[in-house]
C-alpha cells in the first residue's frame, strides 16, 4: 500500500512554485523566452500583409453568397457560416475602388473581428500564420500604395519579404467601411 504523503497538495504546489522561481532568478536576460507577434499573412494585389491573429477568427474557400441590393459592389453579399449569417466584404473593392479579379481558386474568406462586429473579408491569398518576435517590428514601411496607407503603421520582414501589419481595427472603424448604402 502506498505511503501517504505528509504533504498537502497546497504545499507540494507551493514547493514547486518556490523551485521554479529559484532556478528562474539565475537566468541571464538573454536566456529568457522572445516576446513574438503573430499574424495571419495574406496577399492583396500583391502586397503581402499581416492581420493580427487576435482579429481572425477563422478563414474559408468562398463559398455562396447571397447579394444585397442597394449596397456599395464592394459588398459582395452576406454568407451563411455554421448557421450565422456574415457580411462579405471584397477588401481590395473597399480599400481601392475596384473589386478582385485574380484568381479565385486563390482566394480566401478572412473572418475578422472587431468591437463585436464579424465580418469577411476577401483576399487574394492567405500565406498561413506567420511569428515575429516583437523586437523585429519597423515603422519605415517601403513601397506601399497610398491607399493602403491609412490601415498600416508598422512592418515585419522574413527574409527579404516585407508584411505590412494591416490594422482591422483602423479599416472596421472607417467611415469608408460603414458607408455600404449606394
């Protein structure tokens, strides 16, 4: 039979916490785990980008969508997704007047949230997520159309391919967002 422990769980817990601290205090600073900021990288007009994970909630292959009369041709329609309705949304539409046309088997469904507010966004691709470690963001974004400007304030760079980080929040708060009424 099993010895007994004279221990109570609280303070075999309190133990381990205690060990784990000592052996912590004799890390250098460089041993310590990076701080990392992760994404989901997609393609639009062939810039690449990054949304926040945090503001992505799922993505999906286009699926049927139903049209909206009276609305904005950027607003493709609104999408039946596990028995919620979602409003689909064509970004490179909104952000530069004239709905995609690249190649679909390409294109993707980004579900991204904000403030309560679900919607889909339609991209060109998605390049998977993408890890960054928080000290490797840079503010002094090259080659980026003036259009996507007023979404994007900082970068990340893999190799030698820039992602712009694109703010959801800045694009669901936007007039230009809101305004789907023709």
């Amino acid at each position: 039979m099993p010895e007994k422990s004279k221990h109570t769980p609280f303070e075999i817990l309190l133990s381990l916490e205690q060990a784990s601290n000592s052996l912590l205090k004799g890390q250098s600073a460089d041993q310590e785990l990076d701080e990392e900021w992760s994404g989901i990288g997609f393609e639009l007009r062939r810039t690449s980008l990054l949304a926040p994970l945090t503001h992505v909630s799922e993505v999906f292959t286009p699926q049927v969508i139903t049209t909206v009369p009276g609305v904005k041709p950027w607003v493709l329609g609104i999408s039946n997704v596990r028995g919620k309705l979602l409003p689909v949304f064509d970004l490179q539409g909104l952000i530069y007047g004239k709905n995609a046309s690249a190649d679909i088997r390409q294109q993707r469904i980004m579900v991204v949230n904000h403030a309560a507010v679900a919607s889909g966004l339609l991209v060109d691709a998605v390049l998977g997520i993408k890890h960054f470690r928080v000290d490797d963001r840079y503010l002094n974004i090259e080659q980026l159309d003036s259009e996507l400007k007023p979404f994007v304030n900082q970068a990340y760079r893999e190799a030698d391919k820039q992602y712009a980080v694109f703010e959801v929040a800045k694009l669901i708060e936007s007039e230009k967002f809101l305004d789907v009424a023709v």
